[in-house]
C-alpha cells in the first residue's frame, strides 16, 4: 500500500482537461489554483499539459505554473 505521507513528490503535472479550458470554464481556474496550492504546500513544482497558445500560456504563467509543456512550446519529438 502506497502512503503519501512516504513519498517525496517532485512535480506535479495538471492534466490537459483542465489546462485547454482554463481560459472559459472558471471551475477549471480553481481546480488549477487548488493544484498550484497544494503543490506549493508541499514544496513540489507544477507542470501544465497541453499548452497550445499564447493566450493558454499567458493565463498559466498568471497563475504561477512553474513548467509548461504542448504545441505551443513546441512539438514532440520521435525518438528511436
């Protein structure tokens, strides 16, 4: 059984759902703020998925997201 209370989490990474509607859907906003919260709390840094325009950007750079990452920061690339 996994504690939390054992583990040390690095980073938290806010799932694309909530990031491509932050801009429209006010309930999105506070789950994000909820999240940057508790990752602050816990000394953990944020990552934002599915960043995909500057005005997306912006608004998580605004809120204090500490990493962003999807097509507007660039596309991925193919590793073999």
């Amino acid at each position: 059984i996994l504690n939390l209370h054992t583990i040390h989490i690095d980073f938290i990474k806010i799932d694309a759902s909530f990031i491509e509607t932050i801009l429209e859907n006010e309930q999105s906003k506070k789950i994000v703020n909820s999240i940057i919260k508790l990752a602050s709390n816990i000394g953990a840094k944020t990552i934002a998925e599915s960043v995909s325009s500057e005005e997306i950007f912006k608004a998580v750079q605004e809120l204090g997201i500490d990493y962003s990452q999807g097509y507007y920061i660039g596309k991925p690339k193919e590793f073999i």
